[in-house]
C-alpha cells in the first residue's frame, strides 16, 4: 500500500501515513497484478472452435498459471469446463445434422 498524498509505502497495518497523516481510507492499494496468462486466452478461445485443442491448452496454462502465479487459472479452469462441454455438444449436433439429412 502506498499513501494516495505523498505516495511513501505503508506498514500492512498502519491505519495513518507515517509521512504525512493521511487516513488509510483513502490510499490506493498501487500493487502491481501479476500478467495474465496468454495461453489460458488463446485456450478459452480455441475450446470454443477446437475443443480438443483448447482442453490441452487450458490444462496446460492451468499448470502454468499455478506455477508462474500469474492470473488465468480461474479462466483456464472454465475453459476446461467449456471444452468438455462442446466435445459432447459437437458430435451431438453432428449426429442430428446426418440424422437430419438422412430422414428427411
Ligand atoms: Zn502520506
């Protein structure tokens, strides 16, 4: 944390600027985020068109994201989940399209 007045760092619990006496209320927490996780986006994004592909990537970035402390596992985690789910829709709608076409 660090005061929104005279920008000095602060104490985990300091409820005052040692520097200037502003209030903790009003300070900016300026810590900088970890980055988000590249493969975990382009994995959510393919588990969509390429469930095959995205499943791989998004347990891939998952591990990364773990490793690394970096932001994306929640998104892996989803694009798991997302490819999972159209491995099964997929072949579904592709069964009924053929089924469709053949008895009708
Ligand atoms: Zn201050």
């Amino acid at each position: 944390m660090y005061c929104r007045n005279c920008g000095t760092q602060l104490e985990g619990g300091a409820q005052y600027c040692g520097h200037c006496g502003t209030g903790r209320n009003i300070m900016v927490d300026l810590t900088p985020q970890p980055p988000l996780n590249r493969l975990a986006l382009w994995g959510f994004a393919a588990a969509i068109f390429t469930p095959f592909y995205g499943l791989f990537a998004c347990i891939h970035a998952r591990k990364l994201c773990i490793q690394r402390g970096e932001r994306g596992a929640g998104l892996a985690k989803a694009g798991i989940i997302l490819s999972a789910c159209m491995m099964v829709v997929y072949p579904v709608v592709i069964i009924l399209g053929i089924g469709y076409y053949i008895f009708s």
